[in-house]
C-alpha cells in the first residue's frame, strides 16, 4: 500500500525561495528576439540545479505591451508573443515534475484600455460597465481637455497627471500608471467578483498562487463631504508617491495608498479563492509605501489576507522628494538598518519577502553592491548571504544569481521602459539636457534588469538566434551560466548553498533575528537563534580591506563552525577581521 502523502503545511513557504522570470528577457525559442514560454520550459535545469522551489513568473497575458506586460487586454489568454495556453499547460507541468511550483502575476488594479471591459466602460456615460473604471467630469470651471482641468492635481507613476481625457464621453479616467493603464473600480461589487472569478480559474488550471501587483492600491479614499476625490499636497514634507513627482504633482499616497476599504477587499478575496482551497498555494502583495504596522495587518494570518508582501522601504532609500529620478546618496548602513527594523518588526506574527532587486529596479550588485571588477564577484556573494540569512522567504531575480550588473546605455535609444521614456521626455521638458536626463536613468532605470538573461558568451548570450528586443550586455561574455555552472567560486554556486543552507537548517526558517551593534557601520552582523541552534552572519558590506567586526563574543565564534564564507577559509585568527565584502556564517549548537 503507498502511504499517505504528508500533508503540506500552509506555511510551507517559509522555507521555499522563489525565483522570478521576467519571460520577456530569459530565453527566446523562437529567435522572434522576444523571451518566450518555451523557452523557459528549455531552462528549467538551471532552476532544478539553483534548488529553487517556486517560480514567479511576470505577466504573459494578452496584453499590447506598453508596459511590458502590465497592461492586460486578456486574463484568461497567453500573449501571442510569448506562446499559447497549451505552452503555459506545459510549463505548469513541467515545473511540478520536478517539484516546483508555479506563481503567476496578478494585475487587477488596473488593465489595459485595450481590455474588453474599458473599451464598454469608455464607450458612453450610460454603459453598465461605466462605473468598472474611475471617471470624472472636468474640475469645476474648465473645459475638458484644457490645461488645469484635470479633476484632481495627481501625479501619475510614469510621469504626467494621473488623470487623461477622454473626448468621446467628455470626462477623464484615472491612472496611477501610463495612460494605457486605467484603475479598475474596486467599489463595485461586480468588478471584484469578476477578478475572483478569473483568479479561480488560474488555480483550478493548476497555478500555486499569485505575486499581486500594487495590491494596496485597490482601495481610494471618496471623501463625503464635499464628496469625491481630493487634490494632493504639492511639494509636502511626508510624501509617500515613491516614484512620483510630488514636487509639480499633487500627492495622490493618501488617497491612492492602503485606502480605507483595502483589508476588506483582501480578506474578501482570500474567502472568495483561497480559504477553501487546500493547503500549496503563495499569495505575495506588491505594495508599495507601506510600513511595518502595515505589513503586519497584510500578513497576520489570522486575517485572512495575503501570505506575505513586498515592501518598498529599502528600494526607495535613494529617492528624494522629487521622486524615483530624484537620486539622493545611500549607504549600505542605510540598507541594513532598514532591513533591520522589518526584520524585527515583522517578528513572530507577520512573515517578510526578501529581495534586492526585480524587474522594476536596477541590478542589486550596481545599487547596493560594488560592480567594479575587482569587486562584482565579492559584492554579489556578500550582499546574497546577508539577504538569504534573514528570516523571510527569498526572491531571486532572474540574473542575479550570476551577479548581473547594470547595462552600459549609451543613450535613451538603448532603452525600451515606458517609465523611462516618459520620465526622459518630462526631464528635458524641465529644462535638463540628455545627458542630464540619462543620468538617473542609467543609475535607477528599469531597463537595467531587463537586458537578457547571460546564458553564454555566444553572440546574444544564448538568449536568442535572432535579435534581441534590448541589447545583450556587452559582459555576458564573462558573466553567464556555463562559466560559473561548474566553478565552485561563482555567484551562482554561492546561491546555490545559501539556498541549500536554508533547505537544511531550520534555524534559517524560523529563526529570531537579532542585530549585533558594532561600531563600525560598514561592517554588519545579525544572529540568527531557534532551540539552542545558532547561526551568526558577518559581512563587510564595503570595498575596504582589513574590516574587525568587533563582536563581544568574537573569539567564542572564531570556535564555531563555520559553515559558509565568500572568500575560503581565513587564517587563524582571534578577530573576526573581514576582507572587503566578506561575509560569514559561523554555527553552533
Ligand atoms: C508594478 C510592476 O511591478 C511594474 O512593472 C508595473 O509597471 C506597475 N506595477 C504597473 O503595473
């Protein structure tokens, strides 16, 4: 007789890492130059031999792909370009043969204006489906479409008023992202059974769950009195926009951000998809400009709403007031301390998403590492085994495993990002030059994890037969998986044993997290301590040399094991003294 399957916890995520495709830029099938699903399903050893358990992957929907995929036309349809339903079919399949599980990315606070359901909305003031999307006259005194008309003085994400007109019913709509990217309205009952529905379907075709795209946005604050929307501050002190200027915008956070309504439709949602589900499904929410108070309310179990979210706090460490493009100094001290303070502050109750980097930021290793030669290889490894360590689930982003750095763009010819056309189009309106307006760009542009996945150091990377939809950076000919497959010193062997530590050690999993004060703040330390087991990480988060990490029991740990460590064994020691970007595991008990 086969003995009963053990059941799978439900939190069976807190030991999982999960690796993010971004399929537009893994591997091309086809040599269309555009990533594809069978491409992946040609990839999945990679993930096998990395020891991932999960893969998330970002949109492939019906879509026009003015955002690359974030701008949905289609929910129950795979994009031409990136193959069919049955390819989709196999790749669910493929990865669950293997043992792995399946994330889509769910995009439901807004959808393309291509979709089915805002060409009805836009098509008169009178159609049923009128109210799925926020429409609003003209501000009181204008005339639609002229300047200062605008119903409220909102900034979008991907610069410009929030707001565009629409001449056929005279009013506006609203979008926090492009223009091609209308919010859904989460008030009406109809627009939410709808997105249950589509969720619902996605898992009974066999997807584990759902990475949820700005999923704190679906909720906006209608004032009563007077009723409606409300302007936002301009240029205020406490701005909360992350990517948006809220220095010629007015300030749409508190009205757009964790709205009133927020937890309800969420725990709404759980009811309506999740609860009855079996255990084996992820839910992870987007969401930016939350803290930890917040994070706790979107992740304590006993509310039913989301497994776990992406905070935004340590990625908008750089921004200043005048937004994303706004780039203010950042040290890793900086990072550390902000990670920290989620670290402790989600403890026993909520749960943390650990990433550095994803296909909205810049590569991890150029922004809070060091991608100089001499130090790439160091940096990745140090700033993956202080990410790995810490008590939450990672996210490894498609390349990151190999230490991929920012691209070299020469100009904004080079890029594709309809942020950051837009924001270069906004710049040079303002009066900087293109030099100017490239700077921030090439520093913080999303563009910069969207160069194609190094396969090779053939010509494209292995990427693709044909031409690449965005260059190839010119160091795949060195960074790439077959050269650090097999070399035990690589980026990629070293994600590989941090995921294979936490895959063993349960101290990793449920660990308390507690930071070591040191005097030094380029050096950072943190124990790790669960049933008399202890891990301690040290790391040198800089490029200096001969860094003590000054630890009070130091020589106690010089006795530990250790377990893992970026640059071999050191010499005897009775300091802990770390070479630039060094980072240790000692273990004991
Ligand atoms: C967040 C996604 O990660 C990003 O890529 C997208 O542009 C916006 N949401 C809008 O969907």
């Amino acid at each position: 007789m086969t003995p009963e399957p053990e059941p799978t916890p439900r939190d069976w995520w807190k030991s999982a890492v999960v690796y993010q495709v971004y399929p537009r830029s893994f591997a091309d099938s086809d040599g269309d130059g555009i990533g594809d699903i069978p491409g992946i399903r040609q990839h999945l050893d990679h993930l096998e031999n990395l020891g991932v358990d999960v893969v998330w992957l970002s949109p492939i929907y019906r879509s026009p792909m003015d955002d690359n995929g974030y701008d949905i036309s289609d929910y129950h349809d795979v994009d031409p370009s990136f193959g069919t339903l049955d390819d989709l079919d196999g790749l669910i399949a493929d990865l669950h043969a293997r043992g792995m599980k399946l994330v889509m990315d769910l995009v439901v606070n807004h959808t393309s204006s291509a979709h089915q359901w805002f060409q009805e909305s836009r098509s008169s003031r009178d159609d049923p489906k009128r109210d799925w999307y926020w429409w609003r006259p003209a501000r009181p005194g204008h005339t639609g479409g002229e300047p200062g008309a605008e119903p409220t003085n909102w900034g979008s994400a991907f610069s410009e008023s929030a707001w565009t007109y629409d001449p056929g019913t005279d009013e506006y709509y609203l979008h926090i992202f492009a223009a091609s990217q209308p919010e859904l309205n989460w008030e009406n009952p109809e627009v939410r059974q709808a997105v249950y529905a589509m969720m619902n379907w996605w898992l009974d075709r066999g997807v584990d769950g759902f990475r949820m795209d700005v999923i704190n946005l679906i909720s906006k604050v209608v004032h009563d009195d007077p009723p409606d929307l409300r302007d936002g501050v301009v240029g205020g002190p406490d701005r909360q926009a992350g990517p948006i200027d809220t220095v010629r915008f007015g300030d749409p956070g508190p009205y757009v951000l964790h709205g009133p309504r927020v937890h309800e439709f969420l725990q709404e949602m759980h009811q309506a998809v999740f609860a009855h589900r079996p255990a084996g499904l992820l839910t992870v929410g987007e969401t930016p400009a939350t803290t930890v108070e917040q994070g706790l309310l979107y992740t304590d179990p006993a509310r039913g709403e989301l497994d776990m979210v992406f905070q935004f706090e340590h990625v908008d460490l750089d921004s200043g007031p005048g937004g994303k493009w706004d780039v203010v100094p950042m040290t890793p001290a900086d990072l550390m301390a902000s990670l920290a303070r989620w670290q402790e502050g989600m403890g026993d109750v909520g749960w943390n998403s650990l990433y550095l980097g994803n296909h909205d930021q810049p590569r991890c290793v150029s922004r809070f590492g060091d991608d100089s030669p001499e130090h790439r290889v160091r940096s990745a490894k140090a700033l993956a085994t202080v990410l790995h360590l810490h008590r939450g689930t990672p996210y490894i982003y498609q390349g990151d495993e190999l230490g991929m750095t920012n691209a070299p763009f020469r100009d904004i010819h080079d890029t594709r990002d309809i942020e950051s056309h837009n924001a270069y189009r906004a710049a040079l309106s303002r009066g900087l030059d293109a030099e100017q307006a490239m700077a921030a760009i090439r520093y913080k542009g999303r563009d910069n994890a969207r160069t194609p996945m190094q396969w090779d150091a053939t010509e494209h990377a292995g990427f693709t037969t044909g031409f690449p939809w965005i260059e190839v950076h010119p160091d795949h000919v060195t960074v790439n998986v077959a050269t650090q497959a097999d070399d035990p010193d690589s980026v990629l062997a070293h994600h590989r044993r941090l995921i294979e530590l936490r895959h063993q050690e349960p101290v990793v999993v449920h660990g308390s997290f507690a930071t070591v004060p040191l005097d030094d703040d380029r050096v950072h330390a943190f124990v790790r301590r669960l049933d008399g087991r202890e891990l301690l990480v040290v790391a040198n988060l800089s490029s200096d040399d001969a860094l003590e990490a000054a630890l009070p029991d130091a020589a106690d740990w010089l006795d530990a094991e250790l377990v893992l460590s970026t640059a071999g064994q050191p010499d005897e020691q009775e300091r802990i003294v770390l070479g630039p970007w060094e980072a240790r595991v000692y273990r004991r008990g």
